[in-house]
C-alpha cells in the first residue's frame, strides 16, 4: 500500500485524502491546527461550489448538507455607474443547484470522517524541516497549506501570472437579518471605476442559514474607503454607506442587515499567483503542490474552491493511474500540466472580471440583456469556464458566437 503525505487541511488537502482512502491508499495529514481549532477560528473565504464540483463530492459521500443548506440557483449579474445610477443588469438561473458553506464547518466535519475511514491526522509543525523529513517516509508529499509559509517553496512562474501586485482590496461579511433575509440568489454588482458588490446565500457553522457579501475594491477606485476602518460593526457600516451611494437600487436589501456576530469578517488582500507545481526541499526531494498553494485566484468568480476540488480530483486520478511507478518530478509536472489545461480558462475568467470591461466582452454581455441563451452560457460557464472560452474574451471568436445567436440579438441593435 502506497504512502500518501499532505499537509493543510482545507478544501483541496481532505478532499485528496478522502479520495485516495476511497481507493484503499495510507494516507496522513498534517495541519498546525486541530478540527476544533479550526471550527472555532476566524472565518475563512465564502466559497460557493458549484454543481459539477458537488459531484465530485457526492461521489466521495462527503456533501452532507444536501438537505439542510439552501442551494441557490438564481445569478444576477448588474453593472452600475460611477455616479449610482443602474446601467442595466441580466438575469438566469443555474442549471443546476450550488451551495456556500462555512468552510469552518465543512473541514471540522471532513477531518472527523477522514480518521473515522482511517486516516490518519497529525497535528504539529508544518514547516520546511518536517515536510524534508516527511519524503524519506512517505512515497509522496503533496502540500495544500494555500497562502500559508510553505507555498515560498513553490516559485512563481511568470509565463502563467497576470498580476504582481492586488488586483483587489477584499472585505468580507457574514450578515444576517432579524426579519426574512433577501439574499436567495448570487447577485455580482459591477460599479464601473470601483469593482464589485456581491452577495451570496451561505450556511453559517452554527446551522444559520444567512449571506456573505463581499467588496472587491480596485485599488484607488472609487469604492476604495476601507483601508482605516476597523472591527467588523465598523466595516459593515461603511459598506452600507458605499451601497446606498454607489448601488442605491439595492440599498434597501441592507436596511436591516446586522453582522452574524462582531468577529463575521474578512479584511485584506493578496496578488493572484500561479507557481510551479515543484519544489525541491533539502534532501533534493520533489514535493508537489496542489490548490491555493499553486494556483491563486481572486474570489471574483466564485472559482477558488471550485478549482480545488476539482484539482484534488484531479490529482487522486493521476495518483491512482500511476499504480507503483515512482512520484518522480516529470510525473509531478504532468500531473499539474494536464489540470492546467481546465484552469488555464478558470485564470483567464477571473481576469475578464478583474480587468476593466473591454469594448467586445461588454458587446457579448449587452448582448445576453435580449437574449436568454446568451444570458444563460455566461451564468453556467460559472461552473465550468472552459465552456467561456474563447468567445468571452476574443474579439473573433465573439463575433462568431453572437452571429450563431444572432436570431434573438438582432433587436437588440447590438452591431455585429
């Protein structure tokens, strides 16, 4: 039996080996914290899988809020201009059903079931030193730790990387309402010159269902006024007063809106990195990396723990397929080449929302407001961004794309 070592205990860590104990593999994790240090900490990113990455969590039988989270479908995307006024907006609904779950909640119950089916959970240093010793043990050592320390093993590769600095300031909130709360859809609010507003359903850790919403500020814009507001009672009273000035046609929504509690927030910001898949740690031992460890995404698109899950699959089938050959560094870098493949689309989306509009992703949006089909491909390529691509972001190809509508958009008057 092969001998599998991870280290990080979050999305793309448990789901790897909770798939590969499925397959009958040994596998140990290892995380500076304990499942109750983990559930009892601050709140992590609200990240909202969509269906295909439910899946592949329905087939480990690990999606254990199926019948007690809202799953949403509903997704408004809705552009706003400098001065508060709506510009215009879409509307569709998902194929399929996804859900937001407190990330807090999901880990404490993924940990239990990973050594409940015989995994083992190791709880200490997760360093340098201790991964060095872990490949003279271990057939293979993969590291899911994210932003944490040990992605400095992991260099950046420039060829892949679009951004070296924040393409975002990042506020977020877990709020909730003493009355019916509004929020039962995705709603991706664009300010021009300011960034995004969004809100989405989530299933708080202790069983409320309430939303999170997050600012996305471009830095220097016109939302960017949270750099010297602290605490979240203070943050969540400034973004009301953003809202109510720059996405007034919402404002009422936040009216009752209290935090779920004083610590329910997020405040910073990070630069969106891809890094080489392997690092050489003292022994000249490859390590592999796997998730936010190698691949960063700003949360615009919702894609953070949708790719993860999807790079955890991912890997377990690489792993699997590998049967007793050697986790030599080639394989490493075939194993990451092959996903990157999917998640090269998953970069270029988040891009096309980080970036400012340009004149022909605007065209093929202005376009989905008269026509559903259009409106409806935007929505779903949210669950699998290959499907965007290359029409979303190449002029050419656009072109071709709305001629195969141009049915429906032609009374739109939008020019071909």
């Amino acid at each position: 039996m092969r001998k599998i070592a991870i280290a990080g205990a979050g999305q793309s860590g448990l789901h790897l080996g909770l798939a590969l104990l499925q397959a009958g593999y040994d596998v140990t994790l290892f995380s500076d914290k304990t499942a109750d240090q983990i559930f009892n900490g601050a709140p992590t990113g609200g990240t909202y899988l969509f269906h295909s990455s439910l899946q592949l969590e329905d087939a480990l039988g690990i999606n254990a809020w199926k019948d007690r989270a809202f799953h949403s479908t509903a997704f408004d995307i809705n552009f706003g201009t400098p001065d508060g006024a709506f510009a215009f907006g879409v509307h569709a609904d998902l194929r399929q059903p996804g859900v937001s779950i407190d990330q807090r909640l999901k880990f404490y119950h993924w940990i239990t079931l990973f050594q409940q089916r015989g995994g083992k959970f190791i709880v200490g240093d997760v360093d340098v030193p201790a991964v060095a010793r872990w490949t003279q043990t271990f057939d293979l050592v993969v590291i899911s730790t994210g932003k944490g320390p040990l992605c400095g093993l992991f260099t950046r590769d420039n060829a892949r990387s679009s951004w070296s600095m924040p393409a975002r300031k990042l506020v977020q909130l877990h709020i909730t309402s003493p009355y019916d709360l509004p929020f039962r859809s995705i709603n991706l609010g664009n300010i021009m010159e300011g960034g995004q507003i969004i809100t989405c359903p989530f299933y708080h850790k202790s069983g409320l269902q309430c939303a999170w919403l997050l600012m996305e500020v471009v830095p220097g814009g016109i939302l960017d006024v949270f750099d010297d507001v602290q605490g979240g009672p203070g943050l969540l009273a400034k973004a009301k007063e953003v809202i109510n000035r720059y996405m007034p046609w919402q404002a009422a929504a936040f009216d009752d809106v209290v935090l779920v509690d004083d610590n329910a927030f997020l405040k910073g910001s990070f630069v969106p990195v891809v890094r080489h898949p392997v690092a050489m740690v003292a022994n000249n031992a490859p390590v592999l990396g796997l998730g936010d460890t190698v691949i960063l995404n700003d949360p615009i698109v919702g894609q953070g723990g949708n790719n993860a899950a999807k790079m955890a699959h991912h890997y377990a089938t690489s792993i699997l397929a590998q049967g007793d050959r050697p986790f030599d560094e080639a394989w490493m870098q075939r194993t990451f080449d092959s996903f990157w493949q999917y998640s090269q689309y998953v970069n270029r989306f988040c891009d096309v929302f980080l970036l400012p509009p340009s004149p022909y992703v605007m065209r093929i949006i202005d376009a989905a407001r008269f026509n559903p089909s259009i409106t409806a491909d935007l929505v779903n390529g949210f669950n699998h961004p290959p499907d965007l691509f290359p029409w979303l972001d190449e002029p050419e190809a656009g072109t071709a794309y709305l001629e195969r509508n141009a049915g429906a958009v032609a009374s739109s008057g939008v020019i071909l």
